[in-house]
C-alpha cells in the first residue's frame, strides 16, 4: 500500500489532483509534465497549484506577505498571538522585576516627608 492512500487531517483539492495525475501517470512524477490528455478537466491543475489564482505583485506587497505569513507560521505552534520573541521578552522582564536585587526595601518604599 502507498503512502498516497493514507488519510491526513487537511488535505486541498489541488494537491489530490496532484497526486490523481501521479497515479494517472503511473507514478511517475516526471511524466505529469509531458502529460498528452490535454482535454482532461484536471489538466490545468496537474501541478498542485490554480493556475487561475496567480496574483500580480508588487516587490512591497510580497515582503508584506511574506513578514505575515513569517508571523503566521510562528503563532501556528503557540495556538497564541503573541510571538515568540514578544513572549521572551515578557517572561525576561518579569524575571528581572522579580529577582532579588530588583525588590524595594522598606526606605525605599516610604513616602517623602511633606514640608
């Protein structure tokens, strides 16, 4: 039995068409390239992607993209908002409020003296 027949969670249409071409083809992925069923519906989607979705953009539009989807993909394991990195930062300075050499003592504490 061939990994292609195990069931995933997610799994998106264009990759099943993908692995479809894969086994039309028999096995061989080189071959989806050269594939000679031109009036196949799936034809267009050999490839895994749509070729109907493709986007024009900008080179601020892709670094845009790109710092969302770098954001994304940190906060996918934490199942949180926060970063990472803005989770270190809070666990740091909470630390160093809380150590030792940071709590106040008691003159500290006390208020000035009213004239």
């Amino acid at each position: 039995m061939s990994n292609q027949y195990i069931h995933q969670k997610q799994k998106s249409p264009v990759k099943a068409i993908r692995e479809h071409c894969k086994e039309c083809m028999g096995g061989a992925i080189k071959l989806i390239k050269e594939c000679p069923s031109t009036s196949c519906a799936l034809y267009e989607f050999r490839f895994g992607t749509n070729p109907f979705l493709k986007k024009e953009m900008t080179p601020e539009q892709r670094m845009e993209a790109g710092e969302r989807l770098r954001k994304a993909r940190m906060n996918r394991g934490s199942g949180q908002r926060e970063s990472q990195g803005e989770r270190h930062e809070t666990l740091r300075a909470t630390v160093e409020k809380n150590s030792p050499g940071n709590i106040p003592t008691a003159q500290e504490n006390s208020l000035p003296p009213l004239n």
